[in-house]
C-alpha cells in the first residue's frame, strides 16, 4: 500500500490554482460550444476551437446581415424601456422577462405569472384550514432568481423609493424575515412586470394619500 505524504501549503496553494485553472478551461470550452450552437442556428457555422470562435466574433458581430440582437436591444426597446422604469428590474432582467413571455399575454394576470415563476407560497388545506408554505420554485428558474436579487436591492436602499413602496416595505420587513420579505417583493414586481407589459402602460411609482394631496 503507497501512502500519500501530507502537502505542505505551498503544494496545497499550488495544488487550489491548478483545480480554478482546470475549471475554467472547462467552463471557457462550454461558453465556446453555446455560442457556436446559437450561431448554428443563424446559419453560421464555425469550425471547432477557440482560436476559430476568437477570430470569427469581431466579424460575425460587426456583420449586419447577420440580424444578431444588439447589446443596445435594452434601450432601443419600447417595452424593456418600460419594464427599466420598475425598481430592482434592469436591462438584464426586462430582456430575459420579454425572451420568456413576450408581451405577457399567456397570462390572464399577474398572479398567474408570479406563480409560473415560482415566486407564491404553496398551499396545504385540510379541515377547512389554510396552511401556507414555502414559496413553490417552479417555472423559470433564471428569471426568480433575477427578479430575487432586484427585490434585494430595493430592500436595501428601501428609503430611497416612493412614498407608498417604501412604507409598504417598512410594514413588511416589520413583521417578517428579510428574505422572506425579498420573495414577497419579487412577487409583487412579477405582477407589476406583467401589468406594464401586457396593459401597454408606464409604470406609476405608488405614493400615499397624503404626500399625494400634498
């Protein structure tokens, strides 16, 4: 039987460098083979390698008979310019909402579309009594978690919102956990996201009563 002698930490450290090194190589050669398949389906078709992929994108991006999305697609879109209005959605979030849904018409109403995103507690009802739990995590896993993480970032600059959101979080965040109450606001920006894209509207930053009437 061979015994491998203890590492010292320079081996270790050593050791941890090869192991991010291979893992990148490994995720590098995956991104490689995604673009080449996507650009596949435009008809473009590039041999195996990266030093190929390298030297084809400046070209292939600059073409524009080529009819690939612009980087720009956020601003130049009317409805991305709408959703971007929404605290805690940007680009990155309204284009994956209006890839996944289009204008929001598959669904009859926003709560249909926080449930397809996973983002509405599920429900246990036995002897007439309701009992809710945990959100359900199904549908699009891509989009619950973007939409989590902007609801995240407005649950930290909570003070800096409208008059009615931020008093709405202050209520909420009072009586419940933080991450919690960052699922429960993902659930209302969901709702929100779908009534600006499926009613064609701007969206209306909510103030309260009185520093309306003010």
């Amino acid at each position: 039987m061979r015994f491998v002698p203890i590492k010292t930490d320079d081996q270790l450290d050593m050791q941890s460098l090869h192991r991010v090194r291979e893992r990148w190589v490994m995720r590098r050669t995956a991104v490689i083979n995604q673009i080449r398949g996507l650009l596949l389906e435009r008809g473009i078709t590039l041999r195996k390698g990266r030093c190929h992929v390298g030297a084809a994108l400046p070209w292939i991006l600059e073409d524009a008979d080529a009819k690939l999305s612009s980087k720009k697609t956020a601003h130049e879109n009317e409805a991305c310019r709408r959703l971007v209005a929404i605290p805690g959605i940007g680009p990155v979030t309204a284009t994956a909402l209006i890839a996944a849904i289009g204008n929001g018409g598959a669904f009859h109403k926003g709560r249909e579309l926080a449930a397809w995103m996973g983002v509405v507690p599920r429900e246990h009802s036995t002897g007439g009594q309701q009992k809710l739990l945990g959100i359900s995590k199904r549908g699009n896993s891509y989009l619950r978690r973007l939409f989590v993480q902007g609801a995240r970032a407005v649950l930290q600059q909570r003070t800096k919102q409208s008059s009615g959101l931020s008093a709405w979080l202050a209520q909420l965040t009072s009586r419940t956990h933080r991450n919690v109450a960052a699922v429960a606001l993902a659930n209302k920006l969901a709702r929100i996201s779908w009534a600006v894209l499926a009613k064609n509207e701007q969206y209306r930053p909510p103030v309260l009563a009185n520093a309306a009437a003010a």
